[in-house]
C-alpha cells in the first residue's frame, strides 16, 4: 500500500525562511509598540486621576479670587478719597 500524495506533500512542505523572518520582524515591531504607548497610556491615566483634583482646586480658586474683581472700585473710591483729603489740608494751609 502506497502513502497518499497529500500525505506526502504534508510531509515534505517547509516554511520558507523569508517568511518566518518576516513574522519575526512584525512581532519585534509590535513589541517595541507596545514598549513605548504603554508608559504613555499608564501616564495619561495618572494625569485622568489627577484631572478632577485639579478642577476642584482651580474652582476654589476663582471663588476666592472673585472679589479681587470689586478692586478696580475700591481704587477709585480710594483716589477720590485721597483728592478730598489733598484739598482739605489745602484749604487748611497744610
């Protein structure tokens, strides 16, 4: 009894070195990929993390900075203030 042809050829077939070099090649690629995004994605989900305390922090700072927008007024009054005082101590000789 003879082996079948397909037997044969099953036997008989090898991969061409070019191909697993190929195959090789891509999955050093991938690697090295994989080797640089994920320190990049490790760091934007520490950034995320921290994303929600840094909004908190620069809300209570626009509530605490809000009054400084009333300093204009101050100043004004403050100046006028000091124009009444300059002619008082005119008028008083001083």
């Amino acid at each position: 009894m003879e082996p079948h042809g397909l037997v044969l050829a099953a036997a008989d077939s090898t991969v061409p070195a070019g191909w697993v070099a190929g195959y090789v090649i891509g999955i050093i690629i991938v690697l090295v990929v994989v080797a640089l995004v994920v320190p990049i994605l490790v760091l934007a989900r520490q950034i995320g993390d921290e994303a929600p305390k840094i909004n908190d922090a620069l809300t209570e700072a626009v509530s605490n900075t809000a009054p400084l927008g009333a300093l204009r007024t101050t100043i004004e009054h403050a100046t006028i203030i000091i124009g009444g005082l300059q002619r008082g101590r005119a008028r008083l000789g001083g």
